[in-house]
C-alpha cells in the first residue's frame, strides 16, 4: 500500500500507525456484514386490495418497509375483473439495488365465490410464490422450504372441465335505507339484476336497476310536506374484439328518471375503440380512444324549456381515455366531448383526473375530481323547480357547469419498517 506524501517525511513510528489506519478501514465493516445477512426489504404497492396486517403477519420473513426508496423488492399489485365477476391479482415483482436486474410477474385469481378471508390470502400466497427467487440469492436461504400439492384430477387422462352455464354470470343486488326521528323520515329502495358473458372474443353485459326515494317533513305549525322520487334503467353492452388494440361494440338503454324529467329514454349507439397499448396490459397501463355515434329517443314527464313533450335527437361523442399505474404512483384521466348531430351548439365536455403520485421519499400528491361543461339539457322542465325539490335535489337545475375538486398532500417520516401488527383499541379484524 503506498504511503501518503504528507507521511512521507514521517518517522517510523507514525507511517506504521498510518499503515494499520488505513488497513483496518479498508476492511469490510461490522455494519456491512450485518446488512448483507438481514431480510431483503419489501415495499407492498397495493392501494386497494390487499390486507397489509394480514400480509406483515403472513409473512414475517421480510422487512416490510414504507418507502420505496428503502426496498430491495418492490411489489406493484393491480387487479381486474374477469369474466365471471372474479378477480384478477398481478402482482409484478421489481428488483431494486442489488435485484436491479431481477423482475418477475406473478398473475392469480380469485373467484367471485371466494370470502375476503380466502380472496387476502389468495394474494399473500402470490406473493410468498414471488419473493422466493429474491429470497434464494440472500444469506439464510437454506432456511427456505418448498412444498406443492398436485390439484385432484389432474395428470394424463383427466376430463376437460364443462361449463354448463356457458361462461354467462348473474349478479342480483337488493339494499334499502331508513333513517329518521320526531320531525322527519327518509326512505330510498334500490335494487338491480344483471347478467355477463366474458370470453376472449366477446363481451356481453345486461342490466337492470331501479330505485325509489321518499321524504317526509312535518314543520313546527304542524303542516307536512312529503316527497317522492324513482327511477330505472335497462342497459345493454356487447362488443367484439378485433385483436390486441381494436374493438367495436354497441350500447343501448331504457331508462326513466323524476330527477331529469324523463318518463322514458331509448338509446342505440354502436362504437369503436383503439387502445394504444395491447388489451393484455391493461391492469399496468391503457390509453384508449373510442368514438360513438347515437341515437335516442325522449319522452318527458313535463313540456321542457324547448317546448318539448317527445323528441328524437342524434348525437355523436369522442372519449379518450388514460389510466396507468406504475412504481412512481397512478394516473387516471378520462376527457370525453359529446355533441348533437343536428345542433353542435348543443353540447357537454366533461374532464375526470385522478393523480395520485409519490413526489419524492415520503411525500405523496393526490388530486381527483370532475368538471363537466353543460350545453345540451334538452330535458330541463319548463316550470323549473320548487324550493323544496331543490332542497333535497329532486330536480335538476338548469346549469352551464359542474364540478368537484380534491386535492390532498401527505408526508411520512421516521422509521423505515413497517412489521409489527398490534390490533388493541383499533381495527375490526381484516382491516
């Protein structure tokens, strides 16, 4: 090892207290040691649909760190809708640090039937499947057991499974609110049917939904005032696929509502889409631009401020339509501008933006909302709306706007881990 020049004057004595300085930083430290034989760090990028307790719990042969700054192994979970009503988990496994080039992608399912006791451990399972190729390059791998148990009926000779239902799932739904005290009462009943068929050429979903709300008052002079609202809606959606990027389809409907002065509403509108990137990415990332040319057919409760009791009208509508969700956070945007065919006077622009992205280690931006441009409220009463009615929003109100916006910052310090699960004085079990 050289000697340093302002040493080389030195005596004897200080160049070998030098030497030994030099040699003793030179080898690895305590520290370093410790930190190669420590549990590889994981940060689990789940926003909705995991249980993180049970997760931290399940598997206690990791760090879970809060940061992803911190990870050696940051998970990225998304999940989709499949053609029975399941759920589709990919989890994409990405390697930081000393795993830089080690990625991997890990998609499971768990059906519609499965509880959210068995749908958290579905997941967690995927994730123990995953994280075994980062924990086999780590010290104390020797402690990783493997063990698979074969599905029954499996193997040469097994029978192809039928369906009798023919891939079509039906979904019914029924709720019903009630709330009130001395002076007051609300009632609301909804309900809805419906019926799917997914396969990779074809999407198929009818539905019908309906609801009902009532409210009633009685003042300090002993007078009353009840209110009454309704509603439904038959809806229809096939589309055919045309490979990775296209598709075309229809959509058409039947519906009446108080609250828009419609006593009925027919629609038919055939559509096409381009998705820029490939359907088969859609959990990560889909940039989709589908246009639509319509038709539908009015009957109203009340003469409109137009001086219409029926009417046809064709109108014609663009949406593009951006969602991804990547390691630095999520971004989800939909503009859609829609138009009459005969009067483009006559028209709605309408923005949804959803960001929610980390800006740097510890600190997260969340923005979110709608603003809608109004331009075509063929259906508005011509005699308006009483207080009432606009009190309780039984009506709607003529309007060149609307809009709700949310925005929301958060900042985390301190520690890195985030292992221990103590659930006294706090969470229901599963939360």
């Amino acid at each position: 090892m050289p000697i340093p020049l302002f040493l080389q004057g030195a005596g004897p004595a200080w160049r070998a207290v030098a030497f030994l300085a030099a040699t003793l930083l030179a080898l690895p430290s305590e520290t370093d040691a410790q930190d190669a034989a420590r549990p590889i760090r994981l940060f689990l990028d789940c926003k909705y649909e995991c249980d993180m307790a049970f997760t931290r719990t399940e598997i206690p042969w990791v760090d879970h760190v809060r940061d992803r700054a911190d990870a050696d192994v940051h998970v990225l979970v998304t999940t989709r809708s499949t053609a029975a009503n399941a759920r589709e988990f990919t989890l994409t496994f990405i390697g930081l640090k000393e795993f830089a080039s080690l990625s991997d992608t890990i998609v499971t399912v768990s059906p519609e039937s499965d509880s959210q006791d068995r749908r958290r451990r579905v997941v967690t399972e995927a994730l123990k499947r995953g994280l075994v190729r980062y924990v086999a390059r780590r010290p104390g791998s020797e402690r990783l057991t493997i063990t698979y148990a074969a599905p029954a009926g499996t193997g040469a000779g097994a029978a192809p499974a039928r369906d009798k239902w023919n891939l079509w799932v039906f979904r019914t739904r029924a709720n019903t609110y009630l709330n009130g005290e001395e002076s007051s009462r609300s009632i609301n009943v909804n309900g809805s049917v419906s019926a799917n068929r997914i396969s990779p050429a074809w999407k198929a979903n009818v539905s019908l939904d309906g609801n009902y709300g009532e409210n009633n008052f009685t003042f300090q002079d002993g007078t009353k005032f009840n209110s009454y609202s309704h509603g439904y809606g038959i809806r229809e959606l096939l589309v055919k696929s045309l490979g990775p990027h296209w598709s075309a389809g229809q959509r058409s409907s039947i519906s009446a509502s108080t609250y828009q002065n419609m006593k009925l509403a027919f629609r038919f509108a055939p559509a096409v889409e381009y998705n820029i990137y490939p359907y088969s990415e859609s959990t990560r990332r889909q940039l989709r631009l589908q246009y639509a040319v319509g038709a539908t057919h009015y009957r109203y409760e009340d003469t409109t401020i137009f001086e219409k009791i029926r009417e046809t009208r064709g109108d014609h509508s663009l949406l593009a339509s951006l969602d991804t969700r990547q390691p630095w956070g999520s971004v989800s945007i939909a503009l859609e501008g829609r138009a009459l065919l005969d009067d483009p006077k006559k028209n709605q622009l309408q923005l949804n933006p959803e960001f929610d992205v980390r800006l740097f280690r510890g600190l997260s931006l969340n923005l979110f909302g709608y603003v809608s441009l109004l331009r075509d409220q063929l259906y508005l009463a011509k005699g308006g709306a009483t207080d009432e009615e606009v009190l309780l929003r039984r009506r709607q109100l003529a309007t060149s706007y609307q809009y709700f916006v949310g925005a929301g910052l958060s900042y985390t310090f301190g520690s890195i881990y985030n292992n221990v699960v103590n659930p006294r004085f706090g969470n229901s079990a599963g939360n």
